[in-house]
C-alpha cells in the first residue's frame, strides 16, 4: 500500500518531466523596447536582422576589423540589427523608418509583428520620416500600391526623394543598380498624394524636427526628439557596426554614396552627442539601438540603455 501511494508522485513528476522536455523552442525574440524622452514615448521597433561581411564592407584593412570584432566578441558575418523609432507625442504618432518590408529576404520585414506587439496598429500611425531611402528603411512602408500605413503622410528630404523616386535614374540605372531604385518607388507608390518632402532642417511635428546630415545618401537626415528638456537624436546610417566605428569613427563603409561628406557627418554627430550627453540612436546598433556616448582615447564608447520596466 505504501509502495502505491509513493508511486502516484512519481509518475506525476514523470509525466510533467516529459511535457516541459517536449515543448518546443520559440526561436523568436521581443520585437520592441519602450522608453519616455520627457513627455513623450518612444518604443524602438525591432526589424529583424542581417548578416553584414564587416570584413569588406567596411574601409580598412580586414585583418583590423576582424581583430576588432573579436575584441567585442563578434566575427564576421555580423548579424546586424534593423531599428525603427516608434514616437508617441501625445498628439501624434510618428514612425521613423520602417524598415525593409520584403526586400531583403526573411530575416527582415518585422516591423508590422513588432508594432502590433507594443500595442498599436498599422493604422494609427500618423506620420513617417524616413531617414534616407535605401530599402532597409523604406521597404517597410508597403509594397506596390500596398501601403501597410493607410493613413499616414511619408516624409524624407527632398534631395533622396529626388534621386531614388527618379524614373529617369531608374532608367539610366545599371542591371545591378536597379534595384536601389525599384525598392523605393514601390514601397512609395500606395500613399499617392501623402508622400511630402521637406527641404533641409525642418520642424515636422511639434517636438520632432530633421537634421541634414547628407553624405551616406544624397538626403540623408537625422531626426531630433526633444521633450521637457530630454533629447534623443536618430543618426540613421551614420554608423554600422559598433565595435568598429565607435572607437575610430575614421572608418567608412562601401554603402556611403560620398563617404568623405558620411565621414565629417559621423565625426560631428559623434562629438556632439559625447558633449551634449543625449541620448542617441541608429538603426544598425544592436537592438533596441539607443544609447550615450563618451569621449575615450581617440574615439568614443557606447553605453547602451540601462533595461527598464517601469521605462
């Protein structure tokens, strides 16, 4: 009898032993991290990721990046993250980036998955600036005549909307090139009447305003949130990979369109956010992307966000 009664526990715990083994992996990640910059609310969306040949892409000897990367204890191919900038103003709800939607394969194209996941819909958003108009960032905002935000106004400097939404540079564009081109015009195409570029420093919403920082694209822009004396400014492509160009901000990379005009921007970019002590972010530091510089040797170091819960 009490060899029986021993018996029920046991096979008890057996069996609960045997449905957590079974369980199966979730292979996913959080798509989103939420803070506040004053009053206002930003959530980092999270894209997806893609491997980057640091080791080519980046202007120096590839020995010195790789002896950089594993400093950092990363090797190349570096899975590089894709951020967008979810700001929530109390007025108006304005996406920065969105990503590469269907253009660059399935390790990207999240941001719809992560913003229904930080509790909003597609079709809330109110506005979009887009930093620059390579695919990784404007993909995300539809496919042809498709645009996955209905209701929102897109908005980029009039230098990139000028040179990637040109028929005539699409025509003229090499087999290769072509695609640097097609990428954006689709991704455009469902917001006819919506698509409204702005010239140089701009204030767009009420504590949102742009920053020209050209040289990695024609219009590359940097975006400023500012609220109640708290500042986080958005660099875009101003840097890719961390390990690398915090500490020589001196390294260009292969997908600057005028890497000497890229280079001065980073520099400045850089030394400001170091003496200023804002917050920055980009799209290509590890998610969620935000962080604070400081001034160190020759170059910079990161600080990425200290987790919180309560934000």
């Amino acid at each position: 009898m009490i060899l029986k009664k021993l018996a029920v526990p046991f096979a008890i715990a057996a069996i609960a032993g045997a449905a957590q083994a079974a369980a199966p992996m979730a292979k996913t990640q959080a798509g989103f991290y939420r803070m506040n910059v004053g009053d206002f609310e930003v959530t980092v969306l999270n894209d997806g990721t893609i491997d980057l040949p640091m080791d080519q892409l980046l202007h120096q000897k590839p020995e010195k990046t790789n002896k950089a990367l594993e400093h950092n204890f990363l090797k190349t191919p570096v899975e590089t993250s894709v951020n967008a900038f979810l700001v929530n103003t109390g007025s108006k709800l304005v996406l920065i980036d969105t990503g590469a939607g269907g253009l660059f394969g399935p390790t990207l194209g999240n941001i719809l998955t992560s913003l229904k996941a930080a509790g909003y819909q597609p079709e809330q958003v109110d506005e979009i600036y887009i930093t620059h108009l390579h695919g990784d960032h404007v993909g995300g905002l539809g496919a042809q005549d498709k645009p996955a935000f209905p209701n929102a106004v897109v908005r980029m400097d009039k230098r990139d909307a000028d040179f990637f939404l040109s028929k005539a540079n699409l025509d003229k564009a090499s087999a290769e090139a072509k695609g640097n081109f097609q990428g954006p015009i689709s991704a455009v195409s469902g917001y006819a009447g919506k698509v409204k570029p702005f010239e140089g420093n701009t204030e767009l919403v009420p504590g949102v305003r742009s920053t020209s920082s050209y040289g990695h694209t024609p219009g590359h822009t940097t975006y400023v949130v500012e609220s109640k004396g708290q500042k986080l400014v958005l660099i875009g492509d101003l840097m890719h990979n961390a390990a690398v160009q915090f500490p020589d901000p001196g390294v260009t990379i292969q997908f600057d369109s005028d890497s000497k005009a890229a280079l001065a921007q980073r520099k400045a970019a850089f030394a400001e956010a170091a003496k200023q002590g804002y917050w920055m972010g980009a799209a290509h530091l590890p998610f969620p992307g935000v962080g604070h510089l400081r001034a160190e040797g020759k170059g910079y170091r990161f600080f990425p966000v200290n987790y919180s819960a309560n934000r």
